[in-house]
C-alpha cells in the first residue's frame, strides 16, 4: 500500500491506490532514536536483528519501532515511484524472473525424466 503525508492532495485517478497516510509527527517525535539506532547498525555494535529483537521483547509496540514503520511506508512508496517511472528497471527484474522460471522448468523437466 502507498501512504502519503496528505492523502486528499492525490489526484482523483489514484486515490485507490493511496492506503493512508503517513504520520509525519511520529517520525520527527522520534527521529533522534531513529539516528540513534541508524548509527548503532553502521558502527556494527548491534545488528539489525538484535534491534527487532528488543522490539519483540516490549509488551506494547515500541513507539521507536512505529517510527521506522513508518519511514518504510515513505521508503515503499519512494521505490514504487521510481519503479513505475524506470522502465530498464522493470526490464532488469523481467529479465532476472524469466531466468529463475527457466531454471525452476529444467529442474522439474529432469525431475520427471527421470
């Protein structure tokens, strides 16, 4: 779903395809935490994983990781722009599905040949 910070701004045409909006406040309430945990995963002192694993560990969703959902949605609806506007882009994974469908297809050929 793409989200927007103003969903009535979006021209009429592509209302369905906004799923809500995106809430800026939250963000810029928590973008200190965000920088913070940012950093901790470039240093290396703490992976990626261990930081959703403190995340699953708090009895209510942790306010932190809200925030980074919502950049996600921001980071999501980024890439389906870039996606619908980049045709080589489009080519590139057409080209990448095709090859794992052809390998998929042999392997299954030699599985029944058999």
């Amino acid at each position: 779903m793409n989200c927007l910070f103003d969903p009535a701004s979006a021209p009429n045409e592509l209302r369905s395809l906004i799923g809500g909006k995106i809430r800026e406040g939250l963000i810029v309430q928590n973008w200190p935490g965000v920088l913070r945990s940012a950093a901790t995963m470039v240093t290396g002192a703490m992976p990626p994983s261990q930081l959703l694993k403190k995340f699953a560990a708090y009895p209510r969703q942790h306010e932190l990781a809200v925030a980074l959902r919502e950049i996600g949605r921001v980071e999501r609806t980024l890439f389906v722009i870039e996606w619908l506007l980049d045709a080589d882009m489009q080519r590139r994974a057409q080209i990448g599905l095709n090859k794992g469908e052809a390998h998929h297809a042999l392997k299954n050929a030699l599985r029944i040949g058999r």
